[in-house]
C-alpha cells in the first residue's frame, strides 16, 4: 500500500529543541517517508469536518502538533516516532472514512500503533472497521460524557453500510458501531458518562447488551478501577468533550463538569500500558474555541506523551502460562456453589479473573478465559458476591 496517496506532508515542522519529543519524531515531509517498523507508533491527523466536529477542525491537528514537539523527551532510545502527517478531506465524506480505514488497517496488519486526532468522533467508525482483517471479535473502550447513540435507541441497530453515509454523524457515531453487520464487537466500555446528558433507555439499551458503563463519578471516585476495562481494549478513543471546560477549552460540546487534566492523562496511559490495545483516536477539539495560550491543544498533547509513556513501560505480564510470575487466588461462594480464580500479576499488581466457558460447537471440552478485572472485582469475591465482569462473560457466552 502506497500511503503516500492518502496522507499528505507536513506543512511545516514545529520547532523543537535537540532535548524535546520534536527531535525523536521521524515526520513525513516532502523529501522522506518515515519507516513503518513493528512496535512502533504513528502519529495521524485528519481534516475531515462534516460529521459534524465544527468548521474549524480540520487545521486543529497543527495546534496539537506544534505542543507536542515542544514537550520534553523522556523515553528509552529504542522508542521509534512517527508522524506521517494528515488525511485531507475527501471528495466525498465517504472516501475520508474510507481511506482512514485502509491507512490504520495497513498500519495494524505491520504491528504499528496508529495515534488519530483531529476532527470529530465520527471518524471512530473507520477506526473501528480497520480490525475487520483480523477476523475476530475485538473489544472497544470509549471516554466520552454521551452515549452518542442519537435518541433513536434499539429499533435503528439495523442500519446497514449503505444508510451510514447519509446518516452517520459525531452524535450516531456508536450507534452505527453497534449496527455494524456482521459485527465484530464483543464488548464496549464506556467511561464518564454524565447521566444528565443522556436518555435514560439509552442506559437500558447498553445494560441489555451487557456492555460497561462508568460514569464520571464512579470512574473519578476510583480511578484505577478504570484500567481494567482500558486493558481489555483493542481499541480506545477519546472524546475532549468527557473532560471538565475549564481543563480542557477548545472543544464544541463542553462541559463545567468532566474529569480533571491530570485524570484524563492517567486514562490515557493506561491505554498506553494495555498490552492489547493497538489504536487510538482523540477527538473533537476545535481551534476556534480554544483560549489565546492553546490550553486545549496542550491538554490533547499531554494525554498523547503520556499514552508514550504507558507504552514504553508496558509490562507484558498477561498470564498466558499461569507461571510463578503470578500468584493465585481461589474464592468460593456459596459453599462451594461457585469457586472463581483471580490471577495476580507479582510484577505489575494486576488482577484477571478465570472465566469458565461451555464447550464451542463440536468440542466436549469446556474453555477458559482471563478477563482483567481489579482488587475490587476479589474483594466483591471474598463478599461471597459474583463480580459483575463474571455475570457478563456468561450472559455473553449464554452461559
């Protein structure tokens, strides 16, 4: 794949210093390409506006940038850069969805870590059709304040691909996700909702699904307890709008209320250090709203240093072989009803809980799986209470 045809140069290159993250980032100019390696990571713009993100988001991308390259390096030297400039808008809307499909599945098919931002959330559709080529299920964590499933709840998860664009827009966005057919979804994590933003038979539809919701209030009240859902990820995108107005202007839904500057950045690490998550997209600043020092801007370019920083301290701890790495918890509830078995990480003090599934189709054996779950999710164990993560796993499986 020539991505030359999609992705333009940059325009400019921000000034740096020989000690900050500009010096580190191979750029796409008019003279070189930068190299795609495996484990790597791509930084991506887009300036695609009419799903509905705001007129000016298309040139938002320079903003982010220019913060970026300022910020100081603090990373290993193995640690490779990229920043293959922008995806112009399209002739057609369409043709922009496409082509960012195409880009970030080819980036993905190298083992390279795509980082979208610029205009609006819409453009998470392509993101989330770029793990087609995998042919399996992948499981999706959105930080947003709404639901974006535009009030018209169940009776539109029909949607098929050719009514999308004519109506797929930044407030129906998930909505077109979930009516993807044949879906590749397994499970969606949503964190800080406010529920005063949104209907509630959208929280009945997402409880009906057995997805996640955490609202802003319980994910702040325990920060950590976020990290498991953003572990099971393959896929993570922001939306600035889940952050407070006054941490975060530049964005054309805001909020007084939202996480802090700092509570966005750790969520944003703790999609750095998932082993398993392999994009990100943040979306929906817009220029023309931010103040005259570019906090926003900034604020967008701290979560992304700090996603780096997740990266290169990723512990690749998962508990495949069960080995001496990890210590093992048994809790039985109910007499003996239910035995559960956590897994904890002794390098990195995480936790994944055993889930027992039936047999597949022709097989008399039955599977387990390791789900990543919290000190919470053992000590709700210990209570001789079911986690709700075990619940869910086997009204996924209809167990």
């Amino acid at each position: 794949m020539e991505l030359g045809l999609y992705l333009q140069p940059l325009e400019t290159i921000p000034n740096f210093s020989a000690e900050q993250l500009g010096n580190r980032i191979i750029p796409h100019t008019d003279s070189q390409f930068p190299p795609l390696n495996p484990g790597s990571i791509a930084l991506i713009s887009v300036r695609e506006f009419r799903g509905g993100a705001g007129g000016d988001c298309h040139h938002g991308d320079t903003f982010i940038r220019e913060q970026l390259y300022s910020l100081y390096d603090h990373f290993p030297d193995y640690f490779e850069l990229t920043d293959w400039g922008y995806l112009a808008a399209g002739e057609h809307y369409s043709d922009t969805l496409f082509a960012l499909r195409e880009i970030c599945e080819y980036m993905l098919k190298k083992k390279v870590l795509p980082v979208v931002f610029g205009s609006g959330q819409d453009l998470s559709l392509a993101l989330y059709r770029s793990f087609d080529q995998l042919e399996s299920l992948i499981d999706m964590v959105v930080v947003d304040s709404k639901f974006n499933l535009d009030k018209i709840g169940a009776e539109m998860l029909e949607v098929i691909d050719e009514q999308v664009n004519d109506h797929h827009n930044h407030n129906n966005y998930l909505l077109n996700i979930l009516s993807q057919r044949p879906s590749t979804l397994f499970n969606l994590s949503v964190i800080g909702i406010q529920a005063y933003l949104n209907p509630r038979d959208q929280f009945e539809l997402m409880n009906q699904l057995y997805f996640d919701v955490v609202t802003v209030g319980e994910a702040r009240a325990q920060l950590e307890d976020c990290e498991p859902y953003i572990r099971s990820a393959d896929l993570m995108v922001i939306d600035v709008s889940a952050v407070r107005h006054s941490d975060l202007p530049g964005q054309r839904y805001s909020s007084p209320n939202g996480f802090f500057g700092h509570e966005i950045c750790a969520l944003s690490r703790f999609g750095g250090l998932s082993d398993k998550l392999s994009l990100l997209g943040i979306f929906n600043y817009d220029p023309a709203l931010d103040n005259e020092n570019q906090t926003g801007a900034a604020s967008i370019a701290q979560m992304i240093w700090y996603f780096f920083d997740g990266f290169v301290n990723r512990m690749r701890d998962f508990p495949k072989n069960r080995s001496n790495a990890f210590t093992k918890y048994i809790a039985s509830i109910k007499e003996g009803t239910y035995e559960l078995i956590f897994y904890k990480s002794n390098k990195s003090n995480r936790w994944w809980l055993e889930v027992t599934l039936p047999p597949e189709t022709g097989s008399s054996s039955e599977k387990n799986i390791l789900v990543p779950c919290s000190y919470e999710d053992y000590k709700t164990a210990c209570r001789e209470e079911l986690p709700d993560k075990w619940w869910k796993y086997q009204q996924k499986y209809g167990c």
